[in-house]
C-alpha cells in the first residue's frame, strides 16, 4: 500500500465514467453557465506592458532644454525634456521619461511646470528595485468631474531609465506632487512596498511567494529573515477585490490566509491576510498606517 | 494571442476539467463540495483568462487557483448551487464517488492523516495528481528549490511517523508515478 491508495477516486477510474468528462452533461451544463456570465476582468495592478510613445531621448551629455508646442503668449507648452526627465502632456495624460534619476529634484519640477502643472518633485526613499521610478502623484485640490489619476509604466522600447504613462486632468488646478525613488537607508521606511526576494529554506528562493500559505508559515519566514512584521487585514468580495487597513498583531490568527506580502523597509515586511471566516467586516480596531508614507507632506 | 477567450476557455475547459474534478474530489469529503470548487475555479479562469498560461501550464494554474478555493471554502457553503446541479446528481449517481468514503482505518492512512496539511497536499500533488517538483513549484507558486526542500521534509516527518507505527518504510513511502 501507497500514498497513491488512500485516494478516494484516480484519474483513469474517473475517466472511464460520464460524470469525469468535459462532455458529459454535468460538465457541459456547468460550462455553458459560466461561459454565459459576462467576463467582467479582475483589475490588476498597473499594467507592465504598454505602448511608450517615443519622445526625442536627450542624452545626459546635451543637457540642453527641448520644448515643443509652445503657445504664441507664453502659455504652458506641451513637451518639455532636459537632461533629467522628458514629459509630454496629452489632453488628459502625460507621458514621462526619467532619463538621469539622480538628478536633482528641482530639474523634475521644472519639466512637470514647464507642461502647466503646479507640479513638485520630491525625492523619496524605496526599495532597491524602485530607485529611479515615478511616484504619486499626490493631488491636492478640487479633480475636476469625471477625472481620476491611474499610472502605467513600460519597459519595452524605452530607451530611457524608465518610461511611463500617468493618465491625469491636465487642467486641474491644485498642487501636484510627484516622488522620484531614491535608495532608502537600512531600516528607512519605504515610501512605496518592496517585493520580498529572501533566500530561505536554506536554499534560494526566487521571488518569494506568500499567497495562499498561513500566517504561522510566514511568520516564520519572515522571522527567519529577520523582518519586523506588521498586517494589513482584508476582506474580499465576491468579485476579487478587497478592503482592509492596518490592524495590530494580536488580533491576527494563525490560520488565516496570507494573499500577499510586500517589504516596508530593508527590514520590515507587511503582511497582508484575508480575515478570518468568522470575522465580520471592519470589526478589528483600525490602526495608523505605517511610517513612510508621507513623504510628499512639507 | 489570436484566440478569442471562449474558444480557449472551452480548450482549457475539455483539457482540464478530469484532473480538476479529480484534484477536488480527492480533496472533499462530499461530492457537492469538490463540485463547487470545480465551478469556482474554472470560474476564476473565465474571468482571468487572459492570465491562463498555455498548454499543461494551464492544469498547474488550475490547481494553483483550486488549492485557494479550498482554502477559503466553508464547509456546506455553496456558492454555485444552481450552475452546478447537473453535476451533482450525475456526482451522486457515480457508484465511484457517489457513496461517503469510509475511514481509512489503515495505519499508513492513519499517519498520513497526521501529518500537516502542508506535508499532506506536497505528498499528494505528488502521488495523486503525479507531478514532479517543477509541476508542483508552479501549483504552489513557489520555486522548484523550494518545492524540493520541503517534499524532502515531508517525506522524512511522514517516513518517520511510519516508523513510529510499524510500518517498513522503504515500501509504503514509494510513491506511483515519482522517484522521490
């Protein structure tokens, strides 16, 4: 006797039956029901991939200014590029190119204005893999309606430090802040979450993966890490998209379901777990979101 | 890709849908549960099928999205009643799966009941579904060193426990289909 015995049903047995094929009538039926609800896509991050309208690349060496489409009165033009950052603005988008991001913030904002946003670039610290990427932006004022601000990012055809696409009420009329990464200190917190690459199980873990695992399993990896813990807690809908906030380690059970884990700092980690099934929505006491957070705020 | 969603939802779907079926029944005590995750999961695909890989990928990733399914099913909970009625009662007319399993009374199934419910899936991925550790890195979206480490560890707490029952290990533990 084997592991392969205590089975309750093989694959070859339940292919010889009705009830194991694709079409069968159970399985038809059950296919068809599906296939007649109308896909509504789950919304996923940002996309990676994308389409980077070229602007001219100005290399670190022409440090020169390039700006196109000015207005006969002196308005805001509609592309801007100097040695550290090209921006485009659309009718309701920019397109920007960081080409030098160890460049000095102020050479940020000067592109961002240049385009008629009352724009400030501020340095802000991340994880190594985000050092040198757009953050934000932060918006402060009245959006006008019917607007809202989504970002992209590519890598293919760019030929710059890093490419991307922030979709953005041109006209409105608040400050804008917008963050390049810089490297963070040890223990810094991170203004955006890192991914977790640790190598663990004595061997090296590409990528580490927490989805699904429970909370006791990457406590301990986590431990083994030497990363500080914190937890977000959330509750799913049916359609896959979820709400938490911060909650405090004690309300945390080692059962519940892990769905994702992001590094806060080069030794810190948030946790993010599904509440558990008895737990009803927003009952666990809220706490203030992490450090690191504010570094668009003066 | 080139394919429109439902002529590769309905190639997944005739491709995967035995070991699915199988992958939930083995896994649930009653034939209603592990038809629930059937319609769960392959409903999970029709909504993500763009992010379904290709070829024997997509049986992996099924499995993948089943595992979670499981995980966060209740029991007797039902979220696909109606969908599924059909495949209950031809489920409940199968004489294969139709009647409760009864308890394994088997010292070998008495150990592997013990074991973690880590320990339990890694073992039965393996000797169940026959995949190997590359297969199974996928299934539990870790990596393939990962995945080796810790059927290693499962086999030697699940070796152990047959030892401390008895049983003569270097036969129980040979798994169909692996060389582990």
């Amino acid at each position: 006797m084997n592991i392969a015995d205590l089975a309750r049903v093989r694959d070859e047995q339940l292919a010889g039956e009705p009830v194991g094929q694709a079409s069968g009538a159970g399985a038809r039926a059950l296919m068809e029901s599906i296939m007649a609800e109308e896909r509504v896509p789950v919304r996923r991050r940002a996309p990676r991939r994308g389409r980077w309208l070229a602007l001219g690349v100005v290399t670190a060496a022409a440090a020169t200014v390039l700006a196109v489409g000015v207005p006969p009165f002196g308005g805001p033009v509609t592309q801007y590029a100097n040695a550290a950052v090209s921006v485009k603005a659309g009718d309701d988008y920019l397109e920007v190119a960081i080409n030098d991001p160890e460049a000095e913030a102020e050479k940020f904002t000067e592109a961002f204005r240049a385009v008629g946003l009352d724009a400030v670039v501020k340095k802000a610290p991340v994880a190594p893999e985000d050092v040198g990427k757009l953050l934000g932006p932060i918006m402060d004022g009245e959006f006008p309606p019917g607007t809202g601000v989504k970002g992209s990012w590519t890598t293919e055809n760019c030929a710059s430090a890093w490419c991307g696409k922030v979709a953005i009420p041109i006209h409105f009329k608040g400050k804008v802040i917008f963050g390049i990464g810089r490297p963070a200190a040890p223990g810094e917190p991170y203004a955006t979450r890192g991914l977790v690459s640790p190598a663990a199980d004595g061997g090296p873990i590409d990528g580490y993966k927490a989805r699904g695992k429970q909370v006791s399993e990457v406590r301990a990896d986590m431990e083994r890490l030497g990363l500080k813990i914190t937890y977000v807690v959330m509750w799913s809908n049916p359609d896959g998209s979820g709400e938490g906030y911060r909650v405090e380690d004690a309300y945390i059970k080692d059962d519940w379901i892990v769905h994702h884990v992001r590094k806060t700092a080069s030794d810190a980690a948030e946790v993010t777990v599904e509440a558990g099934p008895d737990v009803p929505k927003d009952s666990l006491p809220k706490v203030p979101l992490r450090e690191g957070l504010d570094w668009w705020k003066d | 890709m080139g394919v429109d969603p439902e002529s590769r939802f309905e190639e997944i779907y005739g491709s995967s849908y035995g070991p699915l079926l199988g992958y939930a029944l083995r896994r649930c005590s009653d034939p209603d549960d592990a038809a629930d995750v059937v319609a769960e999961t392959f409903m999970v695909a029709w909504r993500r099928i763009e992010e379904v890989p290709k070829g024997d990928e997509a049986r992996l990733w099924l499995f993948g999205v089943a595992r979670n399914v499981l995980a966060n099913q209740r029991r007797g909970e039902r979220r696909h009643e109606q969908r599924t009625a059909a495949l209950r009662a031809q489920l409940a007319a199968t004489p294969l799966v139709a009647e409760p399993p009864g308890e394994d009374l088997s010292q070998l199934g008495r150990v592997f009941r013990a074991l973690s419910e880590d320990d339990k899936e890694l073992l039965a991925l393996v000797a169940w579904e026959r995949l190997d550790p590359g297969q199974i890195a996928r299934v539990l979206g870790i990596s393939r060193n990962a995945t080796r480490v810790r059927l290693y560890r499962a086999r030697k707490r699940f070796a152990r426990g047959l030892a401390e029952a008895g049983i003569d290990c270097s036969r129980a533990v040979a798994m169909e289909g692996s060389n582990l």
